[in-house]
C-alpha cells in the first residue's frame, strides 16, 4: 500500500514542459527548506508595490507552478491579493525527492519567506488536491495565520485511493491524515469541492468541512469534477471569503444598505 500511494500521490510533470514560461518570470525566486533544498517559487505582487496581504498556494499533483502560471496571474487578479506559490522538492526546478516530510519542508520555507515582509494575520493559505496536505499542516503549525481555502480537498492519499477502512490497516504508510488535524485547525476555513469529482470524491471535502472549529460557508460545485472547477467563479468565492475576513464586505453591505435608506428617505 505504502508505494501506491506514494506512487499516486507524487506523480511528478516532465520537467522540461512549462521551463522556459518560469524561467522568464521576473518573480521567480529560490528558497532553502531545512534539508537545504532548493525550491523554486514565485511571488506574483499586485501592482508595482503589492498588497498588504498575501495567499500561499500549494498545487496538487502532477503539475508545477510553471504550468500553473496563466492561474496565479488570474488569483492574483481576481483576489486583490499577492500570490507566492512554491514548487514541492523534486518538482519543477526544486531539488530533493517529493515526499510528506519535504513538501512539508517547502511550504514551511515559503511561509518564512512571506513572514519577512507580511505579518500572520495578512496571509491566507490556498491548498489544492494533494496542496492540502502540507497547507493543513502549516496552519496547524502555525495558529496564527489569518485564514485556509481547501479546494477539493482529501482526508488522506490513503483513504482517496483505498478508502476509510483500507486506510486503517495500512495507517502507517498513509500520508497526509487530514482526517486527524481538522479539528485543531482554529482560522477560518473555506472548502470547496466539485459533486462529480472521480479523483477525490467530495466525501472528502463533506468529512473536512464537517471537521472544521471554524468553517465558513463551503462553496459544493455541482456536476464539476476534479480538475475542470470553474476558475473564476472559484476563485471570487475566495475573494469574499477574504474580504469578509478584512470587514471590507461588511463594511460595503452598511454602505449599500445607509444609500437605499437615503434615497427611500428622499424619495
């Protein structure tokens, strides 16, 4: 068991695909893990000085944020937010071999990176598939971090490929138990996952949203898979999960409600 799911888990993209499209990123940066990996990163500011808030990204399986590229942009877009997104080791340009403890590695190196510029409250965790795993793992590291989106999320690479009871017996070689960190997750948390996914069935996402302290409201997309979520309409939802978080949409809804009594009154 242990091997299939590390083989399913870490299904590593041809390096060679999307190199030239990142190498030619003027935000391409390199960051150490505490193995002394070198991993591959880019921050995507907002404008020329950025924004006062960030999203750390972590991507799924079988791709790399060189392919990712065209949906930071839009992320960073749509969001009003900076962007930093990192490759795990063995992806892309990062040295090392992908495994729980070195993607674990990389997003604790892009979360040093982003505390010598944001404080914790102005960053906001972004997993993708298998991205949750270390991004759950970060927050639960790190209760102080404003805020975590789980895009189809998994309770663990075990219990997607196999199931719960299959993952039990093989509990010692599952990877990344979700299922077990939720309920100490204490920020806000945002799910989102498709009714058709045949790759992480959306019991996954139901299980992780029902774990959560502090769930906001989950986004389920019908008839949506695992990878063909509508990008945009995600990732407004996300813009609002932000904004609620800042008090920027409770702040407009006084706005638009103060206006319509105005004009009622003068009416």
């Amino acid at each position: 068991m242990g091997a299939a799911v590390a083989q399913l888990a870490f299904p590593v993209p041809p390096k060679h695909r999307f190199a030239e499209a990142l190498r030619k990123r003027p935000d391409l940066l390199y960051l150490e893990t505490e193995s002394e990996d070198q991993i591959a990163a880019v921050h995507i500011r907002r404008g020329v000085r950025g924004t006062d808030r960030v999203i750390l990204y972590s991507h799924g399986n079988a791709e790399d944020v060189g392919q990712r590229l065209n949906y930071l942009d839009l992320m960073s877009q749509l969001c009003a937010s900076d962007v930093l997104a990192y490759d795990y080791c063995g992806y892309g340009f990062s040295e090392g071999t992908p495994t729980e403890e070195t993607c674990n590695e990389s997003i604790e190196a892009a979360y040093a990176y982003l505390r010598q510029q944001f404080a914790p409250n102005r960053i906001i965790l972004f997993g993708r598939s298998i991205g949750t795993g270390p991004t759950v793992e970060l927050a639960l590291r790190h209760p102080e971090i404003r805020g975590m989106v789980l895009q189809s999320p998994i309770e663990s690479c075990g219990r997607v490929v196999f199931g719960t009871a299959a993952s039990w017996l093989g509990y010692r070689m599952d990877l990344f138990r979700n299922y077990e960190k939720m309920d100490q997750v204490r920020c806000p948390v945002l799910v989102m996952h498709g009714t058709d996914d045949d790759i992480v069935p959306i019991e996954n996402g139901f299980s992780i949203h029902e774990a959560c302290q502090n769930a906001v409201e989950p986004l389920w997309l019908e008839g949506y898979g695992h990878n063909d979520l509508p990008n945009e309409v995600c990732l407004r939802r996300v813009r609002e999960f932000m904004d609620e978080m800042d008090g920027l949409s409770w702040g407009w809804n006084i706005f638009v409600t103060n206006l319509a009594t105005h004009i009622s009154v003068n009416l």
